[in-house]
C-alpha cells in the first residue's frame, strides 16, 4: 500500500487559499481576515490533510489534478 500524501497541484493550494479567504502579498504570504497566515513555500510542502486542516476543510475536494491522478489509478 502506497501513501500518497501530495496529490494538489501548488495551482489548486493556490486557488484553494483564495477560495478561503486568504490574499497573498508581495512576499507570497496568504492572510486570512481571522488573523491565519501561511507562507507559499509551506503551504506546498505541507502534506494534503495537513493542508486541508489548516484550511479547516471537512473534506478535500476534488480538482483537476486529484481527477486525473483518481483516474491513473484505476
């Protein structure tokens, strides 16, 4: 059994990010209006759950990226 613990593209963590609320700036830091910020760097290297618990997702959703990997797999 493989673990595949980065599946999101740095494009969708991006899109992601925004979606929540987060602007980034000059330096590529995403704020958050709740006070919540996180560097690019560190937001791709963390791992999908990781992420998404940041994010404070229930559950992850489903991108591009992850369709095609779901679909490799089968």
């Amino acid at each position: 059994m493989t673990y595949d613990f980065y599946t999101f593209a740095l494009t969708d963590r991006r899109r992601m990010l925004a979606d929540a609320g987060f602007a980034r700036d000059d330096l590529r830091i995403w704020a958050h209006p709740d006070g919540r910020a996180i560097g690019e760097g560190v937001a791709a290297a963390l791992s999908d759950e990781a992420f998404l618990r940041f994010l404070d997702v229930g559950a992850a959703p489903v991108t591009e990226s992850t369709q095609r990997y779901g679909e490799a797999e089968r």
